[in-house]
C-alpha cells in the first residue's frame, strides 16, 4: 500500500501529494492497528479454547527445526 502510494503520488502537485500520503498513512496505521487487535484477539479466544480442553501449551511438544 505505501509503495503504491508513492508510485501515484509522483504525478501529483505538492499539496495534493502530501493529503494523499497523509490520508494513507491514517489508513495503513488503522489496519495496522486493527489487526494487532484481532491477533491479541484471536490468541486469547484460542488459548480459552485450549484451555476448556484441557490442552496447556506449556504440555505441548514444540518442533524442532534444522
């Protein structure tokens, strides 16, 4: 998105180019923001899942790579 941004943004005139970047800025800080919440989100409702089964991660065997 910000690539795209600046690749359009180079045909425009300062003032208009500067409300562009602004304007997408406030939009990739509010997917960024959003998406932190629905990860924060995701997480706990998983972990609530696990947890009513039984499951702890903590018991859980990790992979090991390499």
């Amino acid at each position: 998105m910000a690539a795209n941004a600046m690749i359009q943004s180079c045909f425009m005139q300062p003032q208009q180019r500067q409300r562009f970047l602004d304007t997408t800025a406030r939009k990739i800080l509010h997917y960024q923001t959003r998406n932190a919440c629905s990860r924060r989100s995701h997480r706990k409702t998983t972990l609530r899942k696990l947890h009513r089964l039984g499951i702890t991660l903590a018991s859980l065997r990790r992979c090991e790579s390499g």
